[in-house]
C-alpha cells in the first residue's frame, strides 16, 4: 500500500511540475552578460531535482508516521518567482532573499503613463502586452574577471537585463528581440549621471516620491522607452520608475503594526502586500473545473496568479485559515486573502487576454470574504514578513503556527 502510495504522490508531483514548467517559458538570446555580474540562479525544475524533492517529502513524512508522531510540516515550496518590473515576465528562482519589502528583486521597477495631469503606473490589466517584457536578474560576481569594488555594476547591486520584442517584429510570434540593462539599486552618482530625477507617481491611492528612469517627455530619452510604449499600444507620455530609496509605501490594514513586528510593514510597487503565496492544489481545482467550461485551458493556470511563493502539501484552499506560518527558518504572518482582478485572464507566455476565463469562474465559488464585497473571488494569501531580513529556498518545509479566521480591508 505505501509503494503505491507513493509511487501515486511522485507521478502527481511530476505532472503538477510540469504544468509549472510550460507555465513560465523563457526564450533566450545572446546578448553579451552585464560587467561584473553573474546571472541569478534560476528555480530548479530538472527531473534529477523533482525526484530529490519528493523523496525527501516522502520520507520525512513516513519517518514521523513510524514514529508515532505527527510531522509540524504541512506542506514545501515548490517554486518561487520575482517580478523586477510591474507587470512584465515573472522570473523563477531557487532562492529568494526577503526584506522588508518583500522579495528583494520584487517589483522595484513599474512602467507608467501620463494622464489626468500626473504619471499613473500601468500594468497587463490595461497592456496585457507587458507580460512578453523579458527580465533577468545579475548580481555582483567576485569570481568575474570584470569585477571591482569600483565597477558601477557593483555599486548598484548588481543589473536588469532587459528584452523586448523589436518593434518591426511585434506581429511575429518569434520576432527579435532588443535588450537594455537598469541598474538595480543606482547610487547618487548614477542617479545624478544619467539624469533621474524624483517625480510624484500615483499608484493605486498612494502617490509615492519615485526615481524617474527616463520617459518618451524627455527629448533625449533612449529609444527602448518609446518601442515599449508602441509595443504595448499606450497612446500616453510613457516612463519607467524605481522605488525611491526612503519611499515605501506603508501597508496598514489587514498587515500586523509596528507593535507587532517592532516596524511597520511595507512595498515598493507591489499592489497591497509584500508577499503573495499560493497552493497548488488549489490551482489544480481552479483547472479541473475550467476544463469543463473552457477546454481551451489544457495546461495550468499558475502563472496567471504571479504569485511569489507557489507550494504543495496540503489539500486546496487550506491556505485560506492561514494566520501565520513558518517557511524554512523564518516566520510570516498571513494578513488576507487575495482578492482577485481580471489580470489572470492574461496568457503570461502570450500576452493575450480571454475575455471571462479564468474570472468567471473563480467568481462563481471564491466569492468567500465579506470584506471584499460581493462578487469578488479570493484566491491565494497576502503575506508581511515577521523581521525585516530572511531567505526562503525551492523546497523550505512549511509550518502553520496559527490559523483563524480572514475579514478583507478594502483600502
């Protein structure tokens, strides 16, 4: 019984592994690698590294069971993923560094558009074309020949590569790309070299001092911002931002107070939170039920959430009585659940966005949080970090430490 068990659990594993693989395609170039610099590691998803990850699952779960005791672990992450800029390609990896802010490399960077007399940022809600925007992670290597002190690669903690589709090939499937590098965290001379400069950006009610990279306003602004505004169709002055250094956005409502976690949680460019995690199992009967309504939808969603954290283990929706869990060797408190926009109808490998799916249907059973209002669907969990440094890793156990009962905040 327990060989079939488990042979059971490894082909549901693989298959759901899978599905997260084509979820999240990647295509490459050959662009010559930012100076001083190492390209981050990515998420691990050989079958060598799946197989290593169920076993150790497997085992530590029999091991309690012949012990006679019941393991705290729930569940393990399976992968995680970045977004350095608003909107644009998720970036999987196989360790994430935390701050106070979220994931290190999340969402420090928003594209935005001029109207209504100031800059609003813009996401795939309005140019689901902003999903085909490429995004790599480099950071400071020692080992590289390239590298000193004094490399401006180095002093602003390393680089964005950057590709977009070449704008004479936007209607090719597998048109050429064009790439431009960021500086992840410019310093004061970069920042007074290249011209940035702090300008009032609104995003959702808060309207943030942010660092002004360039904009199409700007008479020498670099041509990469203007092909990005005719790529994605934005008709309006069009720029990219930074958070500025001592501009976060402070998160009150369902996040703990200072009182609690002896500073008050905070975000760059992400919506609401600094973390968002997901089930899989969760995802997995979103796709059930979507096959008998659109049989389109024949490989998984999970993309379509950009959520940080996508873990397996416990059956769908646990996550939903979460109030704080522990991930590898760091605590985190569990604010609310997700209330769902229409960005999920996005393709995340296309861009192209379904006109109801897969909206429709989480609207029609995750209506499940008065505090959201009526028909609003829930699916995942906002996440505050209980201190203000850690690191989670590709298969860290999960542990709940509280659970309880979720009342949305609207803002």
């Amino acid at each position: 019984m327990t060989s079939l068990t488990t042979s059971s659990l490894f082909l549901c594993l693989l298959l759901s592994s899978v599905l997260i693989i084509k979820s999240f395609p990647y295509r490459s170039t050959k662009e010559k690698s930012p100076r001083a610099c190492k390209k981050i590691e990515q998420g691990r998803h050989s079958s060598k590294d799946i197989w290593a990850s169920i076993k150790q699952s497997i085992s530590h779960g029999l091991w309690h069971r012949w012990l006679g005791k019941r393991s705290p672990t729930v569940g393990v992450v399976e992968s995680l993923f970045v977004h350095p800029i608003k909107s644009c390609r998720a970036v999987e990896v196989a360790e994430a560094e935390v701050v106070s802010t979220g994931f290190k490399h999340d969402r420090q960077y928003t594209f935005a558009e001029f109207r209504d007399g100031g800059w609003h940022f813009v996401t795939q809600r309005k140019y689901g074309k902003l999903a085909n925007i490429l995004v790599e992670v480099w950071v400071p290597d020692s080992d590289s020949l390239d590298y000193a002190p004094g490399e401006p690669n180095v002093q602003s903690n390393g680089v964005l590569l950057v590709r977009y589709p070449a704008v004479e090939q936007r209607t090719s499937k597998h048109g050429t790309y064009k790439s431009f590098e960021l500086p992840f965290h410019p310093t004061k001379g970069q920042i007074m070299n290249q011209g940035y400069s702090m300008q009032k950006m609104t995003i959702w009610k808060d309207c943030p001092d942010s660092l002004l990279i360039t904009s199409t306003n700007r008479a020498n602004s670099p041509p990469w911002i203007t092909d990005i505004q005719a790529y994605v169709g934005c008709s309006n002055p069009f720029a990219l931002f930074r958070v500025a250094t001592g501009h976060d956005r402070q998160v009150f409502r369902n996040a703990p107070r200072k009182e609690q976690l002896g500073h008050q949680s905070v975000v760059g460019f992400a919506d609401a939170y600094p973390l968002h995690i997901l089930g899989l199992a969760s995802v997995e009967d979103l796709d059930r039920r979507l096959t008998h309504v659109v049989p389109a939808f024949s490989t998984s969603t999970a993309s379509r959430f950009r959520a940080n954290i996508y873990f397996r283990g416990p059956p769908a929706y646990a996550e939903d009585s979460w109030k704080r869990i522990k991930i590898g060797q760091h605590m985190y408190y569990v604010s609310c659940r997700t209330v769902r926009c229409e960005l999920p109808n996005t393709d995340q490998s296309t861009g192209k966005k379904h006109l109801s799916e897969p909206s429709k249907t989480i609207k029609s059973y995750r209506d499940i949080d008065h505090g959201a209002g009526p028909g609003r669907a829930c699916m995942g969990m906002e996440m505050v970090p209980a201190t203000e440094r850690g690191i989670i890793k590709v298969g860290d156990d999960i542990e709940i430490l509280e659970t309880g009962d979720h009342y949305y905040i609207l803002q």
